[in-house]
C-alpha cells in the first residue's frame, strides 16, 4: 500500500512539474508569466523592450517585464524567493535590481546578458 501511495505521489508530482510551462500571449506587455507558481520560487525577467525580446531572441523560461515597466510588478515579485534579472549586456538588468532591491525585495540577482540564463 506504501509503494502505491508513493508512486501515485510521483506521478502527481511529475505531471504538476511538466504542466509548468510560460504563456506566450502578448510577449513584451507583461501579460507573459509563468503558468503556474515555479516549484523553486524562481523567475527569470529580461528587462528589454518587447522589441528586443521578440526580435533578438530570449530564454524559453525568462519573462519580459521590460524596466520601463518593471515598477508594475513589483508587489508580484515579493511572492518569489530568488528574482534573476537579465537584459542585453547587464547595464539595465543593474539597474531593475537596484530598484527591486530599493523596494524592499532581496535575492536578487544581475545575471548580466539574457543567454546566461539557464533554463532547467
């Protein structure tokens, strides 16, 4: 009976895992969030205007909350344990960290250029 209750416990764990996927409406108006809460409590912002996000490319498991618009979102964020920023060189990724930091928010992490971030 344990090892039934275990694997039903696998199986539920694995299909909530692999349902965890990024919306693709609307990228670059901040419409785009993860589906479901991220089992690690992690998001992964690239700060770039939709422009740059749509035409240059981007990480699959990133979202585009451009810096512009960043402050729209913050109370959102508080929610996540660990915040990665990422945007063409890391100038403007700096910049939306100072100002999450400024809010209140900790974890936060400049990761420099979008293609340093690492999908899992």
């Amino acid at each position: 009976m344990k090892k039934l209750i275990f694997r039903l416990a696998a199986v539920i764990l694995a299909a909530v895992f692999f349902s965890c996927t990024n919306s693709n409406d609307a990228p670059g108006t901040g419409e785009t969030v993860p589906a479901a809460v991220p089992v690690s409590k992690t998001i992964n912002i690239d700060v770039r205007t939709a422009g740059e996000w749509i035409d240059d490319g981007h990480a699959n498991c990133s979202v585009n909350y451009p810096l512009a618009e960043l402050d729209k979102h913050v109370d959102a964020l508080r929610s996540y344990d660990k915040i990665i920023v990422v945007c063409r060189s890391g100038s403007r990724a700096e910049v939306a960290k100072e100002m999450l930091e400024q809010a209140g928010i900790k974890h936060v992490e400049n990761k420099g250029a979008w293609q340093n971030i690492e999908c899992k």
